[in-house]
C-alpha cells in the first residue's frame, strides 16, 4: 500500500475534470487490493474520497477535509470468453479493458468518450456514452459487483440476488438484518437519467449501488456482459445548413426499426464547429452536423445498411458533398476524433481562463424533446455568454457548455445554468442523464424530486454509511 502525507505528493488527486479543488486533505492512500482498502475503512475515521480517473465534470471526486483514496490499483482482468464476462477492477480503464477484450475478440460497448475513465467511475455514476442509443448505460451490463462498505466489511452482490418485495427491501447482510422502503421513481428512470439512487418497485440491490456515487459502499470488481467484437462499425458524420432539419432527421431515425436503429446519435451546433474548426482540417461553418454510427454484424449486413442508409439520405434530400463516411471500429478514424476533439477543446479552454466548467447533463423523454430545445432557445438567444451545445441527441442528451470569458461571465453562466435546470425540472427531464450529481449539481436535485424523496435517499445513505463519512457531499449534503 501507498500512503502519501505531504500535499506536494498528491497534488494531482487533489481535482477532476471540473476544476473543483480538494482542500485540507490529511493524506492519500493507494491500496492494491480489496483487504487493504477494507484495513484503510476498518483504522480510519475521517471522511473519506474515492479518486478513479479524475475525469469526473461534477466535482464527485473532491472534498474540503478528510482523506482520498485512490482505486488506480485495482487492476485485475478476468475473461471468460465462452460465457462472454469479464471481471474488471476498480481502477482499470475503458482504454485498458478494451484492449484487453480486443485479444479474445470482445467488445464492451458501453464506452463514454473519455477513454482514461474508469470502470470503478463509471459504476458508481451509471454511465453512459456516445453508443448509448443502442446499448444504453453500465446498468444493462453489470452482472456482479463487489463492493467495501464504511465498516470495512466486503459484500459481494449477483444480479437477482437480492429484490424488493413491491417497495421494501428485507435481507441479512453478513450478520445484520436490514430493512427499508423505496419510492417508486420509474418514471424518472424511464429514460436517461443517474441523478439520485435508482428507486422502482420490485428492484434488484445492485440497482440502488450503480449509480449512487460511492455513498454507499465503493465498488471494487465489476463482473460485466460483453458482446462478440463487431465485424465493423461506420460512421457518418452529416452537415446541415438548417437546425431544424437536422431535428427533423433526429426524429426520423427514432422511428427506423430496429435491425436499423443506430449505435450512436451525436449533435454539434455552429459554436461547436467553429470551435473544431480551430483544431481540425474539413470542418464546415454550418448551423448543425451530426455523427451516426452503425453497428455491422457481417459483409451482407454491411450492404444492407448502407442501402438503407443512402436511401434515407436521399429521401431526406441531403447531398452527398455534407457527408463523411468511415469505419470507427477502433475509434481511431476523423469522425471520431472529432467527437473527442470537442469536449478536449472546451476543458482546455475553461483552464486557461482558471474558471470552472458549467455545462449541463440535461435530458427528457422523446415527447418532450422540442419544449426542452425551446426552453434552451428562449434563454441561451438572450445569453451575453457563449456557449456550444453537443452529445446525445439520440438520447435527448445534448450538453450546453458555457464558455465565459471571466469571473463575471462565469456568475452570469451559473444563473443561466439555474434557470434552465429548474424549467427542464418542471417538464420532467432530468438535472443529470450521465454524469451524476456529485457535489456541483445536488443544489438542483431539488428541481426533479421533492424533499421527502430527497429525505429517503438520506435515509437510505444512514444504513450503509450510518456516520456519513464515504463520499460526503455527494448528491445531498
């Protein structure tokens, strides 16, 4: 085990993507293995952080006092290959596991665009990515997880292990009896959403753990569903000289059966194109693009879908000259490199300025897509701050990422970051689809769930954490 002391040696634990700043940390300990980091819980009786790959945008991975643990060693991979798991640590990485599956011909396709994120992170906040049009989040492919509470004691949970009965959940973990109800949240959880614990009737545990930000136990294995690698992957990447045309394509694919459904949809406004433009050759100044991949099983396949895909094109009378075609298999081709490119661009710029990133995880339910996109028009057409807006739009998931130019553009920023979050609150969108609330976003929870919600997912955070020590801060004070 690695234990750190000195500030000077731990500085780069010390935030994560959003620029949030731990303060008054006492110390960083590195364990290399689940008993270590149950020794760490078991002596300590400080707060305490868990730091994966510090690619966090909602400060889930920082603190004002106590101490941060890193999961970066927790590494191991276990392929079954006839069965078609793996069982990953903490600490391995999206790049890391995906070359590991390429050698048995794996795939594992709930990968976000941050490839230096880790499986651990992405338990712990359900995460998505760009292909969750089709695969949806890590909560579709966790089969197993094992986890170290507040106590120090291990608990390792199966799917379908442990279930509710209706709304109350009545099950012996190691020698205690515990007992508790739920909400049901279905609604909320209808479509893209990871703010707050995951709460329906006649759940599965393992449900309420993905997704809970490490306040309740922090996970240490995650055993995970994979696919055969795909015989290929094509993207497309599509010009629009008007907005409400490239919407209108958007909604046309949500129809397509499903042997045609695509893995992705992402969506690029002008400023995030002019933004590209400043790093990447073959960028057009247009009003919108988007990016769509497609999964290719084999050579028929292949033929088929680009028939298709030609054809809608043609119908929806986009010329040939807007579109770029490529394999993104590997994610090593423009199109992707594109996509990645843009959120890059943004982080370095908000750090040049020495602000915070803002930008929002908003999403709604396919029925209220235009009112959401007309509540960001009536605002952001108002807004003396710049800002791109792209992501998911296949998911109704676009981010606004605000681009202010100084401390005073940065308050202004917050206040249009408010007002928007409680509007999409009142449709009934969600504050966070894929990033979790952490600490920066728990001050809009309030705008999706009313305080006796809140007060259960408390309630619920006692009997795992009972002394509110594990992540403190994150989603509720």
């Amino acid at each position: 085990m690695i234990i750190k002391n000195k500030k000077d040696e731990f500085e780069k634990y010390l935030k994560d993507e959003s620029n949030l700043q731990s303060k008054n940390i006492e110390k960083l300990y590195i364990p290399e293995n689940e008993q270590e980091l149950s020794e760490i819980f078991a002596k300590e009786k400080s707060l305490i952080t868990i730091y994966g790959g510090g690619t966090g945008v909602v400060g889930g991975a920082t603190n004002d006092k106590g101490l941060i643990i890193s999961t970066e060693k927790l590494k191991k991979i276990f392929i079954d290959k006839e069965n078609k798991i793996v069982r990953v640590g903490a600490g391995v990485t999206l790049k890391e596991l995906s070359g590991e599956l390429k050698k048995y011909d794996l795939w594992y396709p709930v990968d976000s665009t941050e490839q230096t994120a880790t499986i651990g992170g992405n338990f712990a906040t359900n995460a998505s990515g760009t292909r969750s049009f089709k695969f949806g989040c890590i909560r579709n492919f966790v089969d197993a997880a094992s986890m170290i509470l507040i106590t120090g004691e291990k608990i390792k949970l199966k799917r379908r292990q442990i279930i509710s009965h209706n709304l109350t959940f009545d099950f012996k973990l190691e020698d205690k009896n515990i007992k508790f109800d739920v909400f049901d949240l279905a609604n909320k959880f209808s479509f893209k959403n990871s703010a707050g614990y995951y709460m329906k009737s006649n759940m599965d545990l393992m449900d309420l753990f993905i997704g809970s930000e490490g306040t309740l136990g922090v996970v240490t294995e995650v055993s995970l569903k994979v696919l055969k690698y795909p015989y290929d992957i094509i993207a497309f990447f599509i010009y629009f000289d008007e907005r409400k045309k490239c919407f209108d394509i958007v909604k046309n694919f949500k129809k397509t059966e499903p042997e045609y459904k695509p893995l992705s949809i992402e969506y690029f406004d002008k400023n995030s194109l002019e933004l590209l433009k400043g790093k990447l050759n073959n960028i057009k100044s247009v009003n919108a693009a988007l990016m769509i991949e497609f999964l290719i099983n084999d050579e028929n396949d292949e033929e088929k879908i680009l028939n298709f895909i030609y054809n809608f094109f043609i119908c929806e009378g986009i010329k040939s000259g807007d579109i770029l075609i490529t394999s993104s298999k590997y994610k090593n081709d423009f199109i992707y490199r594109v996509r990645e490119a843009l959120p890059q661009l943004i982080n370095e710029y908000i750090r040049q300025k020495g602000l915070r990133k803002i930008s929002t995880d908003f999403a709604a339910e396919n029925n209220l897509f235009d009112e959401m996109i007309c509540i960001y028009d009536s605002i952001l057409n108002e807004s003396k701050v710049n800002y791109a807006i792209f992501g998911h739009i296949g998911d109704n998931n676009i981010h606004i990422n605000f681009l202010p130019k100084n401390e005073s553009e940065f308050i202004m920023a917050l206040k249009l970051y408010d007002t928007i979050a409680k509007k999409i609150g009142e449709i009934g969108g969600t504050i966070s689809a894929e990033h979790g609330v952490g600490k920066l976003k728990k001050k809009y929870l309030k705008y999706m769930f009313d305080k006796k919600i809140i007060d259960k997912m408390r309630e619920i955070k006692r009997i795992f954490d009972f002394e509110l020590r594990l992540n403190t801060g994150n989603i509720f004070d």
